[in-house]
C-alpha cells in the first residue's frame, strides 16, 4: 500500500510540507509506504487544452517539458494521493492547481485512472482562505470517483513563517488524526 504526497508551496520544507509529514508519519507507523514530492522551483504550467490526451489514451499529458507526467505515473500506481498547498489568495497554489489540471484531465481521458483511490488535502494558512483551497482539491478528488478522507477538522494549520503550524494543537491533531483514518480506510479497501 502506498501513498504519494505533492507539497505544493513555493517553500520546499515550510508549513505544508510539515503538515503532510505529520499524515505521513501516522501512515508509515500503520505500514503504508510513503513518498513526498516537492514542487518548490518547478516550473509547472497548466492544462493547454490541446485534448491530445483523449486521443492518446496512453495514460500521458501531451506536454512533455517537465515532470508532470512522472508524478500521474506515481499517483496512478499509489493507493492513496495527497495534495497539500498553502492559501495563496484564498487558493490552492498553481502548481497544485497545474498538477490537478493535467493529471484530471489524463485520468478523465483514460476511463477515469484515478477512480476509487483515496485522497486528502492539506492546507497551510496565516489567516483566511484555507476552505477554498481545501475545496479546490476536494472537487478534484471528486470529480476523479475518489473517496476523500475526513479529520476531526478540515485539514487545516495555521501558521505564516516557517514552523509556525507546529504552534497549531488543532491543526496537527487534525492532521494525525487524518493520517489514522487514511491507514484505516487504506486497510480496509485495499487488498495489496
Ligand atoms: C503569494 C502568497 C499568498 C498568500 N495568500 C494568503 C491568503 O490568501 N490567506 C492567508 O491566510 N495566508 C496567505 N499566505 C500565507 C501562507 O498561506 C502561509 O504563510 C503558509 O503557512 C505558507 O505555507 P508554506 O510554508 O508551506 O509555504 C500567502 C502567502 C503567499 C506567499
């Protein structure tokens, strides 16, 4: 059983990247294999709706000039995906939101690759915003036949310089507790 993580910040190791380790840390103590991808410093576009995808159907984007199609590799042979951003202006990041972008529209070209896979997403916040980002991935993770994973709290930490969401006792609950009921949920549906 694996689960791939994408840190979506444009500060590799900063608060996103702290929340996420926290859900993988609970994931590995229950034996699920872990990887974390950061995308900080990768220049990552969207979807150029060139719809070579569906004609393809070879499980690739047309655009090959990064690692795009290396990370749809990864989350189509993960068992579980998480994708963890900051707020940026009450958002996810465009890196996240490039990586949905592609990766969304090659698993739609290709009979729904990602259906029935879990997922979750991790937000890091200063003050506000965090829901619509939050929201931004989960109507990616829907859209895709996902089955989404719920904390005790939407999966948010609060926090602005690097570390800050340590500080956050709700957040990083949330977060542990989100990393139990994804090795749960991963148990109970997964046969590898
Ligand atoms: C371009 C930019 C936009 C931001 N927009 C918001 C925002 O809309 N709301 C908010 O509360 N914090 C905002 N922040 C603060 C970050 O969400 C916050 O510092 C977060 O902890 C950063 O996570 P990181 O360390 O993983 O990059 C913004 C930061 C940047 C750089």
């Amino acid at each position: 059983m694996k689960v791939v993580a994408f840190n979506g910040s444009a500060r590799k190791d900063g608060n996103t990247a702290i929340l996420i380790k926290r859900v993988l840390k609970e994931l590995e103590k229950e034996g699920v294999e872990v990887e974390l991808i950061q995308l900080a410093g990768q220049k990552i576009q969207g979807c150029i709706a060139c719809r070579k995808c569906f004609s393809a159907k070879n499980k690739r984007c047309a655009v090959t000039d990064d690692l795009i199609n290396d990370y749809i590799a990864k989350m189509l042979e993960a068992d579980g995906i998480i994708l963890g951003s900051p707020t940026y202006f009450a958002d996810c990041t465009i890196q996240i939101k490039a990586l949905i972008e592609r990766a969304g529209m090659v698993a739609r070209a290709n009979d729904q690759m990602f259906k029935r896979k879990i997922g979750a997403a991790v937000i890091a916040v200063r003050r506000a915003g965090a829901i619509h980002a939050f929201d931004t991935i989960n109507h990616f993770f829907t859209i895709s036949q996902m089955i989404t994973v719920g904390s005790s709290y939407w999966n948010i930490g609060i926090g602005r310089e690097i570390g800050e969401v340590d500080k956050d006792e709700e957040g990083i609950d949330t977060m542990i507790t989100l990393g139990k009921n994804m090795a749960w949920l991963m148990h109970k549906i997964c046969l590898r």
